[in-house]
C-alpha cells in the first residue's frame, strides 16, 4: 500500500477545553489515485491533511508513505520527507508577490533533484505566455496555476490540495480542478484533495467523508466523472 493512515487521533486544548479532532481514522490510498477529503468545515479534514503533510503531528496512529512512518522521523528526517514526497497547493496561493509566475514555480524546482522541465511544465498549465509577469497582474486561476506548478515541479509523490477552488468561481474553479486532473493522469502523482464541495466526490478515485472527526464513508468510484463535466 502507497499511504496508509492508521488509527490517527488528534486533540486540541487540555482540560474540560479539550477537543477531539480526529478520533481514530483509517483509510488508505494507491499510488496515483486521486483520493477526496470531503466534509463540512470542523469535520477534521484539513487537520488531517496537515498531519499527512507533515505541518502537524498526530497524538497517536501513524502515517506510512511506502513503508517509511513519519511518527519514527526527527526533525530533519521529516524536512527531507516533505521535500522528497509531498508538493502543497494552498485555497490562498501564498506566491511570493516579486518573483514573476516562472521565479514562483522555479522556488519549487530547487527543493528537489527530480525537477520537471520549467518550460514544459509552464505549457502544461497554460502558463508559458504569462511566465514573466508578477502575481498581481494575473487573475485569480492564474494565480493558483502557478502555485499548483510550484507544487508540481518538484515531482512529488503526493499533491496535497487543501480547498483549491475555495477562492474561485465556478468557471476558474472547474479550470482548476481539470488541471489538477490533467497533471495527475500527465505525471502520476497521488493528489489527495481536502474540499467542502460535494460534486468534486465524483472526480476521485476514492472518497473519504469526515463528520465529526471520524470517517463516515470511504468508497471508490466505480466511474468517474471528468473534472470538466462536474455540475454544481
């Protein structure tokens, strides 16, 4: 198995002030499917997606990524984990605002040794013709292409998506979501994707439904729907 989760438990505050985030959550994913996160927001996915990305530590449980368990790692065998494994596509894009759209991916192509080619990986996202300009003079698709390129250019293992399309309209969020699938039937990578948006579900390979901290359905889609043709 590529990612296994296994009974991970999460809590915030001490005392009667504590909280059960995640309350014993098992799932696991094959490489290169794209898995969905789903629930409403205090449903624990983006807790959980941090604990996958290794921003966040579970309290008990582990995550293993071929074999190797983050809970065994220390500091620097984590940092290595997250350059080596894991690319991040955030709601906010959080590009560096004087750095052009192909400086901003370029940052991404330097944390690892198995970098994408920067021109092709820029045609792919539709990005080539706009490779010189600043953040603040593209759209907001724009914006999030040049960071899922940030993310991807690395070549990780797992893109992790925490609520791409939070911040888009319908139209550029469907752009989005074509293009996160494009990449990952071009490159292989395992994308898990945190959403709230119940029609992103039929685009996945597998789906994972949080409430409360716990997973109420975890099932495979039999047939898929293409990104592009999602109604919502």
């Amino acid at each position: 198995m590529f990612l296994e989760i296994q009974d991970l438990k999460k809590s915030f505050g001490q005392g009667e002030a504590k909280t059960e985030v995640l309350k014993g959550i098992n799932f696991s994913v094959e490489k290169g499917e794209i898995c969905v996160l789903l629930g409403p927001s205090g449903s624990g996915k983006s807790t959980l997606l941090n604990i996958i990305g290794g921003i966040d530590s579970a309290d008990s449980g582990y995550i293993s990524i071929n074999g190797e368990k983050t809970a065994d790692m220390n500091e620097k065998a984590l940092t290595n984990y997250r350059r080596r494994h894991l690319g991040y596509v955030f709601q906010m894009y959080n590009l560096i605002p004087n750095l052009n759209v192909k400086e901003n991916i370029e940052v991404g192509a330097y944390l690892s040794d198995k970098s994408l080619d920067i021109d092709e990986l820029l045609k792919t996202l539709g990005l080539y013709e706009h490779r010189h300009k600043l953040p603040n003079q593209l759209s907001g698709g724009q914006q999030q292409r040049t960071a899922i390129g940030r993310a991807i250019v690395k070549n990780p293992d797992i893109l992790l998506c925490d609520e791409p399309t939070g911040a888009l309209d319908y139209n550029t969020s469907k752009e989005i979501l074509k293009l996160i699938e494009d990449v990952n039937q071009k490159y292989g990578n395992t994308v898990i994707m945190v959403t709230h948006n119940d029609a992103i579900k039929n685009m996945a390979d597998r789906v994972i439904k949080l409430r409360d901290g716990q997973i109420r359905k975890d099932y495979t889609n039999e047939v898929k729907i293409p990104a592009q043709e999602l109604d919502w």
